[in-house]
C-alpha cells in the first residue's frame, strides 16, 4: 500500500489538518468519527466532499485510498491503538489542548504512545527524538515491525541514505508486500548512485501498486541511467497525467541528450513556465538557445 500506515487513522487526528476553510475542517472532524466508530465507507463519503473542494489535498486522498484498502479487505492488519494515553490525547486535540496532547502521549509508557511521539517528532523534523521513541516502540513491542519503516523515512528524509537502505531491508523481510518501502528504497538508492538496484525496487513497486509516482520515478531512474529513449518514452506517457515543471524538465533534458534540440527547447520552456527558479533548467535551456542561435 502506499502511505497509509497501520496507525493512519490516528496520525490524522494527532497531527495537524490544514483546512481550506470551516466546511472541510467539519468534514474531516466528521470523517474521523466515522473511522472511530468503523464505519469507513462513510468516512470516506465525506473525505469525497473534501477532495470536490481541495482536489490536490494529497493527506485526504491518502487517507481514502487508505480506508478503501481496508473496505476492500486489503488491510486486515488494520487495528485501533488500545492506548490510554493515546486516547487522552485524541481527547485533548479534539478539544484544541495541544500542551495536554503532548503531555499525555509523554505519559505513556506503552508501544502506541512512544509510536506517537516518534511520528509527532518526525513532523517536526526532529529526526533523533523521532528515532529513539520508535526504537522505544518496537522494543516495547518487537512484532510492531511498522516501527523499522518509520525510522527508515526518519533517515531518508534526514539524508541518511546507507541507513535508510538498512532498516528498510528488515522492513521488508517481513512485509515483502509493501509497495512504498521498495519505493522508498528505489529513491535512497538513486541518491546513492545505484541506479540498477533502484530501477528494480521500483519496477517491483510498480507490480504491486501502478502509481504515476512510481512511474515518474522509474522514468528519472532510466534518464539516470543513460536510457533516454526510454526515459523519454515512459516520461511522455506521463505528461497527459501530471503535467508538473520536473515531468517537462525530465522530457527536455531526454531530448537534449538525444540531439532534438528544438524539442528540448520547447519542453524546457515549458518546465521554466511553470518553476522558474530551476537553475539546472534555465542553464540547459539557455545552453541549447545560444548553440542554435549561432549555428543560424
């Protein structure tokens, strides 16, 4: 699954919702309820009325498809934390108390609530504290194997790739069905140059969840790799989906080492359009631009 975690109807109401307005923030509060109560296809009604507001509202759409995993039968692991500290906390963030939140979880003393504040930390981009709660967590309870795929995110996203790669491999021996672990394994090991490795985690990603991030990816792995023509052929499939600066740098940059230059030019332009401030862009662009102007 993508994502969603064991916990993911929690982390939502642990962690902060950023409401477009009054409307969605009611639907999310309504939403959650639902989840509390088990009643998930009602839940995922109302995160719909969200999405029809906020179509791009990446959290809410996670969490749907998320729920639907689990109408569908695909997340029997799914469970509701047994925590009382943990329950203290939903009560206090429902009440706006984030001291006392914070407080509770800090008074637990079980798995959930070390779980918590792990994942509290890791938003915070307190990478350390967010590590040792997770440590505390799955060795208060070694069979919470989540725990790995956590400390694994805390690394990538500090940019510790050689650890990332660690913990995900334990991740893996256990949850050989986790689409976003070989994903995430793919990105840390593009950013350590092994680009074969990453072109198989994501192609075995690909497998068990075709998503256009995993298919953008594969295409940036083959450009990476010298592929071009390849590249290019995966990446041009993809502009009529997400028509994003990177995909339209990604397909210019393709062109270019290719030797079609007008056809790097116009998508290089196109990637300027839409983020100007990319330097590496803007340089191959201009680069192109003066050849063919002094070649005529």
């Amino acid at each position: 699954m993508k994502k969603f975690l064991l916990t993911g109807l929690f982390i939502a109401l642990l962690c902060p919702y950023a409401a477009a307005n009054e409307m969605t923030e009611d639907y999310f509060d309504i939403a959650t309820n639902y989840c509390i109560e088990g009643n998930y296809s009602q839940a995922v009604n109302y995160l719909d009325k969200i999405l029809a507001i906020e179509p791009d509202n990446k959290s809410v759409s996670d969490l749907k498809n998320g729920l639907n995993r689990i109408i569908q039968g695909k997340n029997t692991s799914f469970i509701l934390p047994k925590s009382n500290a943990v329950k203290q906390a939903v009560d206090c963030k429902k009440s706006g108390d984030k001291q006392g939140e914070m407080n509770a979880l800090a008074a637990g003393t079980d798995y959930w609530a070390y779980y918590f504040l792990g994942e509290y930390h890791r938003q915070n981009k307190n990478y350390q504290q967010a590590i040792s709660y997770f440590v505390k967590s799955v060795n208060a309870k070694p069979s919470f194997t989540q725990c790995y795929l956590q400390i694994a995110i805390c690394y990538f996203e500090s940019k510790n790739y050689y650890q990332t790669i660690t913990y995900l491999h334990q991740y893996l021996k256990i949850n050989p069905q986790d689409d976003f672990a070989y994903a995430l394994r793919a990105r840390a090991q593009v950013n350590l140059g092994d680009c074969d490795s990453a072109l198989s985690d994501i192609l075995t990603a690909m497998a068990l969840e075709n998503s256009i991030d995993y298919r953008f990816l594969e295409g940036k792995i083959l450009y990476k790799m010298k592929r071009y023509s390849q590249a290019l052929q995966k990446l041009e499939k993809l502009a009529d989906e997400i028509r994003t600066a990177e995909v339209y740098k990604y397909i210019g940059l393709s062109y270019a080492e290719l030797g079609n230059e007008n056809q790097a030019l116009l998508n290089l332009d196109k990637s300027l359009l839409l983020f100007e401030d990319d330097k590496t862009v803007q340089d191959r662009y201009n680069e192109i631009k003066s050849r063919i102007k002094n070649a005529t």
